[in-house]
C-alpha cells in the first residue's frame, strides 16, 4: 500500500465518521424534539387531570356548603318550633288557669245557691258536693 491509498482509506474512514457523528447528532436531536414533544402531551394531558380533578373538588366544596346551609336553616326552624312550643305551652297555662279561676267562681256561686236553697240539705251526713255535679 503506497502513501496515497493510506491517505485515501485514512479520509474515508474519517468522511465516514463525520457523516456517522452527524447522523448520531442529528437521531440524537430529532430523538430529543420528540422527546420534547411527548412531554408537552403529557403534561398537557396532566393538566387537563388537573382541571378535572378541581372542578369535582369546587363541586363538591359547593354541595358541602349547600349542606351546611341546610343544616343550620333546618337548625334554625328546630330552635323556632321550640319557642313556639314553648309560647304554646305558658298560653296553654294561662288558658289552664284562668279556666280554673272561672271554675272555682262557678263552684262558689253553686255553693252559695245551695246555702239559700231551702231545698239543700246540709246535714252532717248529707251529700257535700255541689248540687250542679251531682
């Protein structure tokens, strides 16, 4: 082998390497473009989970407060339903009261029309009670 086909062989070999160091960069690069790629559509895809996920988190915040609203009206009637119960309850008495001061009016009036009724007897072993109750 003379000096010119070393030269010759030893060109080629590096051509060929050269060509094989760009073909590398350039997979290597185009490798990484779609690398790249695929990483936006994953982190696209992650947001949209993301999104998914805050608005079922914002719905069911919301269907919470709704409840807590619920809970604190149906409280609130609870707490008005015994103050009527209670508003009730002392008219009751006082209706219970006054109708047993008209009651004991009545029986006093009874018993002072059988001390004037000449009709009445009483005796030590006579009847006591009013003559309306009989």
């Amino acid at each position: 082998m003379d000096a010119g086909t070393i030269w010759t062989i030893v060109i080629i070999v590096v051509v060929v390497l050269v060509i094989a160091g760009v073909v590398f960069f350039l997979m290597r690069r185009r490798t990484g473009a779609r690398k790249i790629e695929a990483n936006r559509q994953k982190a696209e895809q992650i947001r949209q989970e993301a999104q998914q996920h805050d608005l079922a988190a914002r719905e069911r915040e919301a269907e919470a407060l709704r409840v807590q609203a619920e809970a604190q009206r149906a409280k609130a009637e609870a707490q008005q339903a015994q103050v009527n119960a209670e508003r009730l309850a002392q008219q009751g008495a006082e209706k219970q009261s006054a109708a047993e001061e008209v009651r004991s009016k009545a029986d006093e009036h009874f018993r002072k029309a059988d001390e004037v009724d000449p009709d009445v007897d009483d005796g030590p072993n006579s009847d006591t009670t009013p003559r309306h109750r009989r």
